[in-house]
C-alpha cells in the first residue's frame, strides 16, 4: 500500500530537502522521474554485466570476495525515510518493537545531523562524518567554486561522485575486498572514490515493495564468494504520509504499520537463511506538523537578496559584505528564526565549516517553512505541506530519527540514549569485521550493544 500520494500525481519522491529556488524551503519531497530515470539508465554504458542478477539490478564485477571477508558476518541497513522516533509505540509496529526486545534500541531517539533531511543523513549514516565534513549540506545547495547546484533528485549530480566526501560503508567494503550491495541509499549511484557497490539500482520508488525484499534475499543466496555483506535497502511511505498528513495522522499511522510489516517480513525471510546477518534499522529524521504560511526572506524591510544566489533557505552572497548586511537585516527581525554568520553557526550544529551551506545561515526555532523567495511573478504558490522536517532536533524533538539492531552479534533488550546518527558507521563498520578511517563518530558510543566488546 503505498500511502503517500501527493496532490500531483506524477510524484515519486524521497523526502529531499530544498528543491530549486522558488519552490523551496528547508525541507520539500522530491520528486523524481522513474520513468526518466530508468530511460536515462538504459542509455547509459552497462557497467561488466558479469554478475548481472535481475534487471534492473546493475551489477559491477569486483571479482569474488577476498577469502578472509567471506567468513565476516553480514550487515542489512534498511532506511525507513521520515520514521520518527516515537512511531513504533505511537503507533504499534509490533515488529520493530519485537527488533527492540530480540536485540538494541534508542527509544528516546537517535539524533539526526542538521539539517535533518534525507540526503545528507543518509549519507552521515553510511560515512560517519557530519554534513560540513562529507559535504552534502542539503537535499539542494550551490556550490560557489564549481558555480554549480547539487541536486539529490537530478542523477546528473546525484550521480556524480564528486560531489561526494567521506569513504561510503559500501566503498569502504569494497575496498578491503567485501562485495556490497545498496537497494537504494543517497549516494550509491554515483562512483566514490573510483567505487561503487557490486550491485546496486537506480533509484524508483515505484519499485515494487516485497520486491526489493525478494532481491536482498536473493543476494544473500548468492555463492558465498559473491555475496554481498553489507546491504542497504530503502522504504520511504513514512515520510510521504507525514507530509501529506501530518505525523499524527490515520494515514501515518497506516503507513507506519505497513513499513513495520515490510520489516517483519524481511526479518523473518533473513532468519530463515541461518547466517550470521544483522539487521539494523534506522531513519534520516522525524517529522513535525508544519506551522503557518511561508516565510520568506526577501519580504523583510531593507534585505536585498537579489545579489544572492538561493536554494531555499540557503543564501550564497557575492561579497563579504552583502553577506554582513543580509545578516544585519535578517537578526532579530522574526521569532521563527535565528540568523548567524556561518562561522559563529553554534558547535552543536556543525554546520560552520563548509560553504555549501552559505553565509549568512538561518535556523528555524520550530516547524516553520523559510525560503529565500515566494514564487516569481505568475508563478503558482502552494502552500507549505502537512508535516515538515528539516529543524535542529536539539530543538524540536519531533526531528529525532529511529535505530534498531538485532542479530547475532547485538545484545538482546540493549538499550541506549539519544546519540548522534554519525556514532553508527563505526559499529557498522566493526559488524562488519571492517577497517574504519577515523570519522566523526566513535565506535565507543555505541559499542555497549555489542554482545563482545571489541577489541581495544
Ligand atoms: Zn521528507
């Protein structure tokens, strides 16, 4: 069932955040071209079809796994866009509250990066560095030295890896030998640091649900020296119906349940093939009913941000001193926001280093929908959805995302309090028996859940 269904019926989407300018703000669903994309695919040069499963599977022969991987144990990372925290027991998802008894749980939440959108948090959750440090500061940013727009929804940059920092987890199991497989993850259609995952898809949402499950039970059947270890998969009805409907919904609460469905039935299709997986569960971030019409910026008395080049709250100045003024103008001058210059962006944030975010950075105080510019002149305005994300979740919890992970090498009933979504690449990365590069976040943070504590 698939519960989100916009106004619009061509969209697809993952909840990306900013769009293009105009039409965007912190945060906005994507929409994306399945059709299109998949012609596009087609049209690409195939990739060595040596390993090829199922179309529309692509596949990249790296040759068999290096024999000390194929006895590691084996990680699936499903991604459940816009679950937040607190669904599983708001709205009963017996399964992933059954994930929490059998294995580890955060049931204050897990914290997600700023902004709390879906591509860059994908993208922390596979790197374990912070946005400013992997450098996909927004679902939609500018970047002044290439003078050119990161788009998550556009393969033609989505797919380009030089947009990318950071070592994938996918990338990292390449590297060292480990075959990886990514059933849809920001970031896995585009060649990292000259990778990619053995096999992996363009991204559909249509693509049939109990499908995408079929296919991870299919790689996990493979011969042990082609199988993948590391596999992500992707669900994002969560996301769609919070929009839609706002998190406290019917039809989140329906679309919850389905998902949880979807887990259970994963669960149960993994157990049944007695290897050593773990199943790890997670969200980008969480949701909160959106309040009041647009903001716009370039409404307030005195801004000019005619100079600027915006996607959707993020300004771009052309000199330092347009980016003083748009600050002088824009602080203080309304409740629903904080404006700083972006080197005195607060720590907790860490969103200071990095240019892509712009100068000056405005912060949202609560589920308000900011943009640097209303529609232009004749120009359709529609007015901020249902349910929005994107906030600093130290501020608006509702922003808090969801981890579960059971299996062989989790304690069952662990518990943990809210940490930061850059803590999980390095557990994945010890589940995995893998070399970690140092990141952001600390194995330490989480390794309490492990049954054997790792090595020093
Ligand atoms: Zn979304």
């Amino acid at each position: 069932m698939q519960t989100q269904v916009g106004p619009g019926a061509t969209d697809k989407t993952v909840c990306l955040t900013a769009g293009r300018a105009g039409r965007i703000a912190v945060f906005l669903c994507l929409v994306l071209l399945p059709i299109a994309a998949r012609a596009q695919a087609a049209a690409k040069p195939s990739p060595p079809a040596a390993a090829r499963t199922a179309d529309p599977v692509i596949a990249v022969d790296h040759g068999p796994n290096a024999l000390i991987q194929e006895s590691k144990h084996y990680v699936v990372l499903v991604s459940l866009d816009g679950f937040r925290y607190d669904y599983a027991k708001k709205y009963g998802a017996k399964n992933l509250l059954s994930l929490a008894a059998h294995g580890a749980s955060a049931p204050e939440g897990m914290i997600p990066a700023f902004p709390s959108v879906t591509f860059p948090n994908h993208y922390t959750l596979v790197t374990g560095l912070y946005p400013e440090h992997h450098g996909i500061v927004a679902n939609t940013f500018y970047d002044e030295q290439r003078k050119q727009t990161y788009e998550g929804t556009d393969p033609k940059t989505s797919a380009d890896g030089s947009w990318y920092g950071g070592t994938p987890l996918w990338v990292l199991a390449e590297q060292q030998g480990m075959r990886s497989a990514c059933f849809f993850w920001p970031g896995s259609e585009a060649e990292i640091r000259g990778m990619r995952p053995s096999f992996y898809l363009h991204f559909d949402d249509k693509f049939p649900e109990e499908k995408r499950i079929e296919q991870v039970i299919a790689w996990l059947r493979l011969p042990a020296e082609q199988r993948p270890h590391f596999i992500t998969l992707y669900y994002s009805n969560v996301d769609h119906a919070g929009h839609d409907y706002g998190p406290d919904s019917p039809q989140t609460g329906a679309a919850v349940k389905h998902v949880d469905e979807l887990v259970g039935k994963l669960w149960a299709r993994l157990n049944a093939l007695h290897l050593p997986i773990d199943l790890v569960v997670v969200s980008d971030h969480g949701m909160a009913r959106e309040r009041g019409p647009w903001i716009n910026l370039d409404q307030f008395p005195g801004i000019d941000l005619s100079g600027f080049e915006t996607e959707g709250s993020l300004l771009y100045p052309k000199s330092e001193e347009a980016a003083e003024a748009a600050y002088q103008r824009l602080k203080r001058v309304d409740p629903a926001f904080v404006v700083y210059r972006r080197k005195h962006v607060p720590v907790g944030l860490h969103y200071a280093s990095n240019a892509r975010a712009g100068d000056p950075v405005v912060v949202a105080t609560g589920p308000f929908a900011i943009r640097a510019h209303g529609p232009k002149a004749g120009e359709e305005d529609k007015p901020p959805k249902v349910g929005m994300h994107g906030l600093d979740p130290r501020q608006v919890p509702e922003m808090k995302a969801i981890f579960y992970a059971a299996g062989p090498d989790i304690r069952a009933g662990a518990t943990v309090k809210p940490f930061d979504n850059v803590n999980v690449y390095p557990l994945l990365a010890e589940l995995l028996g893998l070399q970690a590069p140092p990141v952001d976040g600390s194995l330490n943070v989480l390794s309490g859940i492990l049954v054997a504590e790792p090595a020093p």
